[in-house]
C-alpha cells in the first residue's frame, strides 16, 4: 500500500469539508473493496476520510411503508435485523449471503452500493424493489443511481446516506456465488410490489453491472411461478465472459437463479 | 504518523504508526504479538481474524487507525493464565490443527461463532461460519468436530451457572 492519510470524519459535513479540503481523497466505509485495492496498488488516495464513525449513517427503520437503512450499517446487522426479516426477508437473506462472517462484520450497504462491482448483490436489490437512494444532496432510484460497471450518478464528494426500500408482497433473491470469492456468478432479485407490479434485476452477469428483466417481469406479473420464467434467456451478447464462466453459462445461470428466487418468494 | 491507541487483550496500548499500518502489522510488529498470522493477504484466508468491538475481523483487511480506541482480542487473550479457552482446548482434544497456521484465525472465528449462535450450532452451520477461514492441512473435519464439542461444553456451562 502507498502512503495515505488517514482521517475519521465525526459527521457528514466533517467528511466532506476533509474530502474537498483534499487534492486526492477517498471516502471509507468497511473498507473491505477499498482497503484490498490500497494493498494491491489499484488505489492509492492521499487522504482518506473514514466514515465509519458518523453515528448518523448507521441504523434500521421502518417509516410509513418503506424499510430505510442507513449507508454506514453492516451486511451483519442487516442479515440479523428483527425488523428487515419481517418486512423484506429476501434483503435479509441477500446481506447473509455476502462474502463471509468477518467480511459481513465490516462491509457495509453504503459501501458496496458506492463501488458498484457488477457482482455485489446489493445493486440486484435496490433494482427490484424500487429503492431511492438520498445522498448528501439529492435522491435517487435505484436505476439512476446505477450507472454502469463500477460506476454510479455519485459526484466525487457525494456521500450516500441512506437507502429506503417500499416494503414489497414478497421478495427473494438467489444467488451462484464463484466458489472461492463468493461473489455473485450470478445472482437474481424477484420482488412483487403491494400494487401487483413485477420487478426483476440481476446481478453478477451483466457487462454493464445490474440489469433488469423485461420479459421475466411480465410473464410473472401475469402468472407468479417458477415454471413462468423457466423458458426465458437473457442474450448472452450482454453478460461477462471470463476465466470463471462463458457469458452463455451465466445466461443459463441467470434463468436457474431466477426460477430459484420466485419459488424462495412463495 | 499518527498515536494509534485501543485496548488489547484488555490492555492498554498505544504506537505511532504510519496511517496505512494493516491492523494485523500493528498487533504482530508495534505489540509483539505474533499469534495472529498473515496467510493469503488477500482477505480469503481468515489467519488473520481478531475481534474488533465483540465481532470478528479480518486483520488484514483493516487499518489500525480504524481500530483507533476499540476493544481488540487477539489469541493470546483468550486462556485464562495457564487454564485453555474452552475452544483452545477442544482443538487440541479433536486434533482440529496439524500445521497449525491457520489455527489462531480459526479459534478466533469459532469463538465468535459460537458468540453468536450459543449451543444452536449444528455441523452444517459451523461449515458455512468457516467460509472464510481457509485450511490446507486437516480436511475441515476435526476443526468442525472441536468447534461443536466446544459450543456444547460452553452452552451446558452456562445453562448450569443459570
């Protein structure tokens, strides 16, 4: 790792005065993308403003309708959370499915969403269930939010706060994690709305990071089963190819997630 | 450099450290406390895990800086003297370690497991626990062995101090 200073910002105005007051700076959250890319010499920030000590940006709440979880709670605490297993299970279920028990312990939503690797699998879920993501500035679904591989709509001194989520009928999400690194190979996001609206998004296939699907979404919204989507592929033409599986494998994977995540909704 | 301070093994401690010191080299090299390993480096491997605040860590994956003020249990904090940690002695009962390397990570990690779970670890969750704790030497099966024995020791001591 090169040479960095290293800074604990105490809120969010204190993070962004230290990161604009820099020449080259990085926000941290878990630090567990951003501190293996430090030692591999992939980034090499000379600030560092660590905002894992804003009180603010951690805790879980439901509010009329919606689940909102602060940017700075863990994949732990929201795999554990009372209040995500009731309202959102398959979120609850997605967050105990990231890496390992000491990586779940640090990483965090705000983080992951940040970074955006196209195969994390928080991006699958904000997708499917409509979240809105409010930054230090602003608001933004899910889909604006989302901009591409390792890209988001975030300004370099833009901070994300929090996401919430409208409370879904049901939700799930199944994942094939790669065996040694656990990310997603591919990993499928169902989510049926209180108003009857199907939305679907995967992860971990695609070139451009998350992506929804169209077909899927409505041969469920007509009939909710497994059985619905079995028959529809997306075009490998779109999906990641490498030393870990052809893009044609991952289409295959892509349907087999999606058919395992709409018979884990119920 | 930056005065890096918190408690280890329940002592105070402090070092001046340069900010993008890994916790692992602040503990092994600043504290002299060699008992937590560098494996991968790479956060794959868990020979590195330590607590940070009651919750398992990768060590290798965190600067010390973060750990600036917080609680931090190593390996060497766990016995009581010259009395085992009830997980040290139940991975030298079931022989849950040849080479050893890996074992510090390992106990650390199934302290904070059975932590979490109590006496409700079956064998299938004690395998998905260790996902990111990775040994080359014993086929995983009398670590799992040992971490069971002792989360069922540590539970049946508990039910009985109740």
């Amino acid at each position: 790792m090169y040479e960095t200073n290293y800074h604990r910002a105490s809120s969010v105005e204190e993070a962004g005065k230290l990161f604009t007051g820099s020449e080259d700076a990085k926000y941290l959250g878990g630090g567990q993308t951003l501190i293996p890319t430090m030692k591999q010499r992939l980034a090499a920030p000379v600030d560092l403003v660590d905002l894992g000590g804003i009180d603010d940006l951690k805790g879980i709440a439901e509010d009329s309708g919606a689940l909102r979880i602060g940017a700075g709670t863990t994949h732990y605490d929201v795999a554990t959370s009372d209040v995500v297993k009731r309202l959102i299970p398959g979120l609850a279920h997605l967050a105990a499915c990231i890496g390992d028990p000491a990586v779940r312990h640090m990483g965090t939503m705000g983080g992951s969403i940040a970074n955006n690797d196209p195969a994390a699998d928080y991006p699958s879920a904000l997708v499917a269930l409509g979240a809105t993501v409010t930054t230090s500035t602003r608001e933004l679904s899910a889909e604006e939010f989302f901009t591409g591989m390792f890209e988001t709509a975030l300004e370099e001194d833009e901070i994300v706060i929090a996401v919430s989520f409208p409370v879904p009928e049901k939700s799930a999400y199944s994942k094939y994690p790669n065996p040694a690194s656990r990310y997603a190979m591919a990993g499928v996001f169902v989510a049926k709305t209180k108003d009857g609206s199907v939305r679907v998004a995967a992860t971990g296939a695609g070139q451009d990071g998350v992506f929804r699907i169209a077909a899927m979404e409505q041969a469920l919204a007509e009939t909710w089963s497994a059985d619905a989507v079995a028959g529809i592929s997306v075009d490998a033409g779109d999906l990641l190819s490498d030393i870990h599986g052809t893009a044609e494998y991952r289409a295959n994977l892509v349907t087999v997630m999606a058919k395992r995540a709409v018979a884990a909704a119920g | 450099m930056t005065k890096v301070a918190m408690t280890l093994n329940g002592k105070k401690v402090t070092a001046d450290v340069e900010d993008r010191t890994l916790l692992v080299h602040y503990i092994r090299e600043a504290q002299g406390l060699t008992g937590t390993h560098v494996g991968c480096d790479t956060s794959q491997c868990g020979a590195c895990v330590v607590h940070v605040n009651g919750r398992a860590v990768k060590s290798c994956t965190m600067l010390a800086a973060q750990a600036s003020n917080a609680e931090v249990l190593t390996v060497e904090g766990l016995a009581n003297g010259a009395e085992l940690h009830p997980v040290q002695a139940a991975f030298r009962e079931h022989h849950g370690l040849q080479c050893g390397f890996c074992t510090p990570g390992m106990i650390m990690t199934a302290v904070d497991m059975i932590q979490r779970h109590g006496g409700n670890l079956d064998e299938k969750t004690i395998r998905h626990e260790l996902e990111g704790n990775i040994c080359r030497c014993t086929g995983y099966h009398n670590i799992v062995k040992a971490i069971k024995a002792a989360a069922d020791q540590m539970s049946a001591l508990q039910t009985a101090a109740e």
